[in-house]
C-alpha cells in the first residue's frame, strides 16, 4: 500500500486568548502574525477561550469548528469537563504538529501535555518569555510549582522548546538543562503596508506615550516616576495605551499622574485593538517602555513601524539602540539616564527627530522582510 504524502501538514495551536481578543498583548499578536504569513503552507486549527483576559468578549458560537480565513478555531467557554473537551479535539482529527503558548496555562499548556504524555506527535512550547528573571518575580511560588511540575512528569524532554533568542535559550536551559531541543526563531511582526511620513515636531514639545498592559512587569509606575523628575518646562502629552491587568497598582500609578506638574497632560485611552494601532501611533513621538522582561516585545517593534524611536529598559532582546539612532535602551538602575534620554527627545526640532523617525521605520522594515527569519519560523512546525 502507497501512503500519499499531506499536502499540508495540521497544526493545533493551544492559546489562552486569541482574535478578536487583544489585550494580552503580545502572545495574541505572535500566533496571529504565523497564521498570516504560513496559512498557505499549513492548515491551522486554533483552540482558544471564548473571552479576552479581563472576561470580556464573549464569542457567539463556542465548542465547534468554526473557518475563519485561513484557519479554523474553537472558542471554548469549558461548560463541558476541561480535560474531556480537550481530549475530544485531541481525538477527532490527526494533527501532525501541536504547538502551545504558555508555560503556566493549566487548561491549555497543562492538560494537552498531560492528555499527550503517550503519543510521538511533534509537540512545541513557546514560553513567551515567561522563564526571564523579571517574570519569574512576579508571582514566583505559582511558577515555581509548574516548573516543577514539568520536571516531575518530564515533559521538558518530551517537547521542542520555541525560543525567540539566545537569551531565552539559555533561561530554558538553566531551568530544564542542557539536554532539551530548543529551536530559536524570533516572533515575525505584522504586515505593514505604511509608507514612512514625516512628523510634526516642536522643540520643546512632545507626545510621549506607554503601550502595554498595566502591571507590575509592565512597569508604568517607573515610568510616570521618570516623567515626574524631568524638572523642565516643556508641554508634555503622555499616553497611556493598554487595559489594566492589576487593579491595585493601576491605582496606585492614578495616584502619580495626579501628582504630575501642569505641563504634563496624560491621555489614558485604554485597550486598543491592533488594528486601529497603527492610526494613533501615527500621531506619537516616542514610546516609554521600562519593562521588567521582554522576550521579544511586539509593542517596540510595532512603534518602531509607526516612525517612532522608543526609550525602554534593557529587559529585551532589543540593545545597542543608540548606535542605530533608534532610540535607547537603559538600565532600570539608571533612572537619571532615562531622564536625560527623554529631555534629548524633546528638545529635537521636526529636522533633527525625523533622522531617528526615519531610521525607526527603516529598522522594522528590514526586520520584518528578512527571509532567514521566515525560514527559522517555518521549521517550528516542520517535522524533520
């Protein structure tokens, strides 16, 4: 009997949120961008939940297939038993690749590895940054006992780890060793069909703006703390773009923006779909990032697509921004330098901001059509 060859091989994408939700950011925004550019060489089936991280959404058809373009997705709002839904979707297709997003997900990281413990499919894990120094600060006992949890059922050995740099390989190698096969491939970025526009800018003036979820790792906080300090007389708009993922240290940033001088007018416009991003960025100078952890930071590129330079910490992958005229990235140890990164922003005039404009733009361009990196994330789902 002659086996004939797939066409396309099938992959299962296990994800917490996905389209149209939005505001947990960055992993939504990842699988969303290898759907877009591979839904022509594999068949994507999407396992998802039926709301955004707050709760909200709510999709109209849940437990079922349903096609999208390009995809098919099961929103799952888990009336039935969790680990029975899970093991139905496991039983009733052959899927060659699974691939998860989570390294702390009990319902879509935890039970499919559990409920896949015996088979030989081809099984990937993005941890999404998830294994940094910062992140695992946060909340550091819960994450601790997955970690552990992983080892004890060894299925750090059973899986192919997806990670987006060296440096997030060597985070899954100090925690789950040397041993483990880990694929590097950095996320890919949206397609942008924007051409690069000039911007208005005034010495002395400047729109500053936060793009994240609001949280501790975030680090808004630092941020408005900065702002506070810089002791000059310029007019200062500050957006703040994101939904608020922890309610007690939202308030507590409340607290600092009420005591910002005059001068300095913040905008809190809340969770915006990535679609409608590109409109407002538009109209922004400079973003102000000084996260704790990123292991790749869709929001820095993406500001960089829109022409602008970004100031953030040196907790991501991006370094060396200076020398690219780009913008800067600085130690959270150094607030005095964040200070003075931002003073030299808002003293430029339209002539000397469109240089870091203009190379901000060309930067992502170049990034976002490098075929190596198309590649790399191909072989993500390639059996070998």
């Amino acid at each position: 009997m002659i086996l004939l060859k797939k066409d396309k091989l099938d992959v299962l994408i296990f994800i917490d949120w996905f389209l149209p939700a939005f505001k947990a950011g960055g992993p939504i925004q990842s699988v969303s961008n290898l759907v877009e550019y591979f839904k022509d060489e594999f068949d994507f089936w999407i396992f998802t939940s039926n709301t955004d991280i707050d709760g909200t959404l709510n999709t109209e058809k849940v437990n079922c297939w349903i096609v999208k373009d390009g995809y098919k997705i099961m929103y799952s709002n888990f009336e039935n038993k969790k680990t029975n839904l899970i093991k139905t979707v496991l039983n009733t297709h052959s899927f060659d690749v699974i691939y998860l997003n989570s390294m702390y997900s009990y319902n879509f990281t935890l039970i499919p590895l559990w409920l896949l413990k015996s088979s030989y499919k081809r099984i990937v894990l993005a941890p999404r940054g998830m294994l940094g120094k910062g992140a695992l600060e946060i909340k550091f006992y819960k994450k601790k006992l997955f970690i552990q949890l992983f080892r004890l059922f060894g299925f750090h050995n059973k899986i192919i780890w997806h990670a987006t740099d060296d440096t997030e390989k060597n985070e899954i190698n100090r925690h789950f060793g040397s041993k483990v096969r880990v694929l590097v491939s950095p996320n890919l970025i949206g397609k942008s069909n924007f051409e690069f526009y000039s911007k208005r800018k005034i010495s002395g003036e400047i729109k500053m703006f936060f793009l994240s979820r609001i949280s501790v790792k975030k680090n808004l906080l630092f941020a408005l703390d900065i702002i506070s300090r810089l002791n000059i007389n310029a007019k200062i708009d500050f957006s703040i773009i994101g939904p608020v993922e922890e309610k007690n240290y939202w308030n507590d940033c409340l607290k600092r923006i009420n005591l910002l001088p005059k001068n300095i007018n913040v905008n809190i416009l809340g969770p915006i779909p990535n679609y409608r991003l590109q409109s407002i960025l538009k109209e922004q100078h400079l973003l102000i990032l000084p996260t704790k952890h990123e292991n790749f930071g869709h929001v820095i590129l993406e500001s960089w697509q829109a022409g602008c330079p970004v100031i953030i910490s040196k907790n991501t992958p991006w370094q060396n921004l200076k020398s690219k005229n780009i913008g800067f990235d600085i130690s959270l140890n150094d607030s005095n330098k964040f200070i003075s990164s931002m003073k030299s922003f808002i003293e430029m005039d339209s002539l000397e901001f469109n240089k870091w404009s203009l190379n901000s733009f060309n930067f992502a361009k170049t990034f976002s059509e490098n075929k190596l990196l198309f590649n790399k994330s191909k072989k993500i789902f390639e059996n070998e």
